[in-house]
C-alpha cells in the first residue's frame, strides 16, 4: 500500500507530503488520535467520520498541504476496501448462511449434548471458536447469547462461567484469524504470508482462548455471580426451521476456506519454487478470495438447500448479509485512509528511525502501539489497522515467519483491555445485564488476559520459528 502511494505522489511530481521533524511528526499523530478519541467518545461521531476528520487534523499538524493529505486518506482508503472489502463481503454471506440455515445451532446442539457439566465451559469456548471463524464478533455475540443464556439458566451455572469462555472464543477470533477484517488488513499491511499467519494464528489461538475462557472463568464467576436476566432470552434463528443441515456438512463448509489457504502455505514451504505447476495451481486455489467464495458456494448448497431454503430464499439470505457490513466497510476503509496517512507523513519512518536506539525487539513494540491505540479509540480494527501502517517498515527484513508474528502481535495488542469507548463492552454489559464495574471486572480483563497471554505465545514463538 505504501509504494502505491509514493507512486501517485510522484506521479504528480510532488515531494512527500511533510518533512516535518520527529517532534513535530509525534504531535501530530497523538492530536490525530485524541481528535478522533474525542469525536467519537465525547461527541458520539461515527468512527467513519471521526477517522476521516482525525487524518485532515493528522496531516495539517504535521504540516501538510491539505491536498496532499487528502489524497492520502482517498489512497489508503481505495487500497484497504480493494484489498479486503470482497473477503469481508464474502464472509459475512458464509456467516449469514450458517445462522440462517441452522448450520450454526446444530453445532450448538450437537457439542452441548456431548458435554458434561464440568466440560461445559471448555464446550462453549470450542463452539465460540467454531462458529466464530466465519462471521464477525458482533454477529457472533448474536448468534451465541441465547445459547450462553439457555445452558446458564437450564444448568444452573453462574453466567459468568459459561460466558466468558464464549466471548473469549469469538474475541480471539476476531482478533487473531484471518478472514477478520483486522488481520487481513494487518497482512496486507505489513506483506505478511496469510497462510502461515492463519496456521500460526491457530497455534497462537488456542492456549490464548483456554487461558483466557474456561481457565479465567472460574475466577469471573467468583467475582460476578450473576444469573441470566430472563427478559435477554430470545428465540434462536433455527426454531422455525422444519430441518437443519448435519453437524459433519457444517463443520465442513466452515473449515474448507481454512482447509485450502493452509494447503497453499504447506504446498509454499514444500515445493517453494514459484514456477512449479502445482504450487502455482495452490496459489490459486488456497488464495483467500477463491477459498471464501468456494466456501460460499459450496455453503449454498450444503447449508441453504440441506435447510429445506428455495433459489429466491438463498439469494434473499445473500442480499440481507450485505447490508449490515456496510458499516464495518467504511470503518475499515477509513481506517486505512488514518494509516496512509501516518505513513505518508513519515510516521512509519520515525518510529525505524527511533526505535534503532531501543532494545525492543520488533513483535513487542508492535504490540505496544497496537495497545496504545487500542486504548485510545476503543476499536480493534482501528488499532490494528493504524499500528500496521506504523510498524509496516518494520518488517521490510524480517523472514516470512516472523511477518506472520507481527501480524499476531498487532492482533493481540488490538484487543487489549477494552472499556468504555469500545461498542463491544456496552454490548456485552447489556445483554448480561452487567453494571459498567461488573463488566470491567470481567469482560475488560478477559481481554487484557487474551492481549497478554497472547503476545508470550507470539514472543515464544519468535524463538522458535
């Protein structure tokens, strides 16, 4: 994304948008950030409109001509959309099917009937991560709360025993795995392979959820032993539904966009020669836009019509997964308008050029201002969009591996100890019934646990890989 830029401004025969000096250049990026933390938490902006205007503030402080600064944000923002904008279309219509279809309830279904009362949260931790692979964190708070809520009150559970262990499984998912929007837009960022980032972002995933879930949940529940609040049961998407597809179809459809991008990157270390016929035939196949739109088609088929759903009813489904992304889209993309900025103005450079002097290595500073920025706008996506674009010089030397690392590292720090300017804490405090310091006492470390487990596993990982 960035030669892109440098292109475009060359084309027009200017000089790089400032050259401003560091003090200058770190004024401007904590104004741009505390603009954009205020128009959103103080004036309750949308994040769309607040990242646009925090980039016009970040490039005027940093000495900008507007113009330039403008065509930054339009160049970071068309490269982002480009780069991810089908991907998360397409898995948001994977997501839709499997809620519609039933497919996601009759993986519910079929692991909570196997489960014990003592295996219940690791239970729940499995499903959250299942169902979480395809779909956004949100859609998949939806998706799960009746079933969190049902298995609480039925149990007699506290409902802090077999929350968290969701939330941490979707909360992981979201920040860690590809196809969500933030690690996308991280590897594509920082030129990281996502093949191995995803076969790392499941080794990563794994102990971090555990930890994080069935682990810190006994803990919650000590804290927070609340019961579920009746009026928050809804009905479950399935409940009208005369038949639903089968457990072992479902899992399937879910796992093969996963399948095919991890075959690419085993066929990539295997064969590694970029002439040879079948690794270019994997290049195809395993790419993320081909996997996820095999998976959406073969979804159709195996999810939509295994559910009894007409032509007109699948094409309906498709339609409505569209319009709520809309959103999620623009956030992104003006997200990346925020880090072509940064970049453009020089910030990337500054932070290679001072950091030469520190002995951090690399992952943890990454982590660090994913932290800080993850503080401060309250949005994963924001943070691990904006942190991208800063360490993207980074990572011009390091091996493929270790590219990957980054992009996990990002990923943790962007999920670090959410409050009260993050939507996902008011949406886990409401549909808990939590007071604000309840969630705090629960939610909030639960992210912090999976931010801070999550980079000891990345940073044990760089001495090994």
């Amino acid at each position: 994304m960035t030669h892109l830029s440098v292109e475009m401004l060359a084309a027009d025969a200017t000089e790089p948008i400032t050259s401003a000096g560091h003090a200058q250049l770190g004024i401007a990026v904590l104004a741009g950030i505390a603009v954009i933390v205020l128009l959103i938490t103080k004036f309750k902006l949308h994040a769309f409109l607040s990242l646009i205007i925090g980039s016009l503030v970040l490039g005027a402080v940093a000495g900008a001509p507007l113009d330039k600064a403008i065509t930054s944000f339009s160049t970071g923002l068309g490269t982002t959309v480009a780069g991810t904008g089908v991907l998360i279309a397409l898995g948001a219509i994977l997501g839709k099917l499997l809620a519609d279809s039933g497919g996601a309830d009759r993986i519910v279904d079929t692991i909570l009937a196997k489960a014990s009362r003592r295996t219940m949260p690791w239970a729940m931790v499995l499903i959250a991560g299942i169902v979480g692979l395809p779909i956004f964190f949100e859609v998949g708070i939806v998706l799960l709360i009746p079933v969190v809520l049902l298995v609480a009150k039925r149990g007699n559970f506290s409902l802090m025993r077999i929350g968290i262990p969701a939330l941490a499984g979707l909360s992981v998912m979201h920040g860690l795995i590809p196809p969500h929007p933030g690690p996308l837009v991280a590897i594509d960022a920082v030129g990281a392979n996502l093949g191995v980032t995803l076969a790392l972002g499941v080794v990563v995933a794994i102990p971090t959820a555990i930890v994080a879930g069935p682990l810190f949940s006994r803990y919650a529940a000590r804290w927070v032993d609340i019961r579920p609040p009746e009026q928050m049961v809804p009905e479950r998407a399935s409940d009208d539904l005369e038949k639903r597809p089968g457990f072992g179809i479902t899992v399937a459809t879910v796992l093969l966009p996963v399948v095919m991008m991890l075959a690419k990157a085993l066929v990539d270390v295997v064969i590694d020669d970029p002439a040879a016929g079948a690794q270019r035939v994997f290049d195809v196949v395993g790419s993320p836009l081909i996997a996820l739109l095999t998976a959406v088609v073969v979804a159709m088929f195996t999810l939509g019509r295994a559910a009894g759903f007409t032509r007109g009813r699948i094409a309906a489904t498709v339609e409505r997964s569209l319009a709520p992304i809309a959103g999620v889209l623009l956030i992104v993309g003006a997200g990346g308008g925020f880090k072509q900025t940064l970049v453009d103005a020089g910030v990337g450079q500054m932070i290679l050029d001072v950091s030469k002097g520190w002995h951090l290595s690399t992952l943890l500073l990454a982590w660090l201002i994913a932290v800080t920025i993850r503080l401060a706008t309250g949005s994963a996506t924001v943070a691990t969009i904006s942190a991208a674009g800063l360490v993207a010089p980074l990572a011009a030397d390091l091996s493929t591996t270790h590219g990957a690392l980054l992009v996990l590292a990002i990923g943790c720090g962007s999920l670090f100890f959410s409050h009260v300017n993050d939507a996902g804490f008011w949406l886990v405090k409401e549909y808990f019934g939590m007071s604000v310091g309840q969630t705090l006492k629960t939610w909030s470390v639960m992210e912090t646990l999976i931010s801070v487990v999550g980079i000891i596993c990345v940073l044990l990982l760089s001495l090994v890989v």
